[in-house]
C-alpha cells in the first residue's frame, strides 16, 4: 500500500510539473504529510528518468532547453536515422570529425562506416561510450564540466581543448535552424560550438523539422557557414524554399529507409 501512495504522489508531481509549474520540496512534504526526504527521493526519480529538473530546494519542469540528452535519444527514433543515414554517407575514410553532444548524433555513431580509420572527436560523453563500443573508431572526448542540460562539455576547458584540433568536418547541433541561421537554447554551448566551427573544414547540421522555424536565444553559425543542411523527407515544399532563399549552401533530403 505504501508502494502505491509513494507512486501517486510522484504522479501527481509529475503532472505538475507537465503542466509548468515548479515544485518546492518542503511544501510537498508539508501537503503531503512526508518527510523532505521522501519527497527528495521523488524528484530524483523523477529526474532520472527525464521528468524534471532538480534544484536547490526542488524541482524545475523540464523545457526543449533544459531536457537531458538521455531524456531526448528514445525520442523521433526514426526521423534521427534517417539523418543518420544520409549523413554518414558523406564521411570518408582517414576523417577526423567533430560529433556535438545531441541525440541525432547518438544515431549517427552507428551509421559512421565500418572500418573506417576516422577519428571521433566530441564533448559528450555519450557520443564517446557509443563510439567507443564499436572498436573500430579512435576516439577523443574533449575535457570539462558535463552539462546535464546540453549532454556534454562547454566550458571554458572544453573550448581550450577544441582550439587545438583541426577537424575533417564537424556535426554540430541546432537547437532552431532559420533564415538567420543556427542557434542554441544555451549561451555557453553557443560560444563552444563557434570555437568547433572555427576549427572545421566543414560544417554540417542534421535537423528534424521541429527544429526549423524554432525560436533559441544564442547565435551559432550564419546559414553560409552551414557546407551541408541534412533535413527529413517530411520537411514541407515551402520550408525547403524559404532555406534556400536563406543561403543555405546544399540541403540534403534524408529519406525514411
């Protein structure tokens, strides 16, 4: 029975936090005749598997800047493939590249070429482990604080160590993608992807459409930095017009094997 009460209440917590609102620990405890405790072991459940953000004193809803990476790889499965897919076929063998922290880019690690001698540079340490696991790709994951909210570095280390890589190309994640070109939801992530971009002979960007028209506060690349825009088979006629009008340099339809 007790089992029961404790997986309402962090429903109920939960569905608060789905509908916007933050949540105070000692007023939970206090509504729900508990310890602080307890209701410290909802949130960090809650948070675990994505639901919320924990801090000081309670818990934040989770918005699209704030979900973890882990919170975003089960989501669009199929349109990230596809990406992926067509992606991965512009990659070749001997490459040094740059894989952002972002969930498309989780994909992607297993669409990269067998065999390939190419070197994976990337500040997620998720992106790492996947590449890692596969035994045929070296890799180097670049040093700093992790970012829970972004899934990787993107401090002042990060943007140290990234300075002093050439790179084949970099995959670089878009929070929106729009007629001025990519951003990011973070200010400090922004700054890192501009010393990555820096850095490369390429620059490519993989999009889901919900990405393009979306609103995010930090400039990271103008559309003529962009070598390659990889958008869905979905995205519509006119969102392909309008992001050629923008300047994109080559867009690349991902079809849905």
């Amino acid at each position: 029975m007790s089992n029961d009460l404790s997986e309402q209440r962090r429903e109920t917590i939960a569905s608060r936090l789905m509908a916007g609102r933050p949540v105070v620990a000692a007023a939970l405890a206090a509504e729900f005749a508990v310890s602080e405790d307890a209701i410290r072991r909802d949130l960090r459940a809650l948070a675990a598997e994505g639901r919320c953000r924990r801090v000081y004193g309670g818990a934040l809803p989770i918005t699209a800047a704030t979900r973890p990476l882990a919170a975003r790889a089960d989501e669009a499965t199929a349109a990230k493939r596809a990406l992926a897919r067509a992606a991965a076929e512009t990659i070749r063998p001997g490459e040094r590249i740059f894989l952002d922290a972002s969930s498309t880019h989780l994909a992607l690690v297993e669409m990269l070429p067998d065999q390939a001698e190419l070197t994976l540079v990337t500040n997620a340490p998720d992106v790492a482990a996947a590449a890692l696991r596969r035994g045929d790709v070296a890799v180097l994951l670049l040093g700093g604080m992790v970012d829970a909210a972004v899934g990787g570095c993107v401090d002042a280390v990060a943007v140290q160590a990234v300075v002093q890589v050439r790179l084949d190309r970099a995959f670089v994640g878009a929070c929106a993608v729009g007629d001025e070109g990519v951003a990011a939801f973070h200010h400090a992530d922004a700054s890192f992807k501009r010393a990555v971009i820096a850095r490369a002979g390429q620059v490519i960007v993989l999009a889901t459409t919900d990405k393009l028209g979306a609103d995010a506060g930090y400039h990271v690349a103008s559309p003529g930095e962009v070598a390659l825009l990889v958008i869905e088979e979905a995205t519509t006629a006119a969102q392909r017009r309008e992001l050629d009008a923008a300047g994109y340099p080559r867009l690349l339809i991902a079809p849905v094997a």
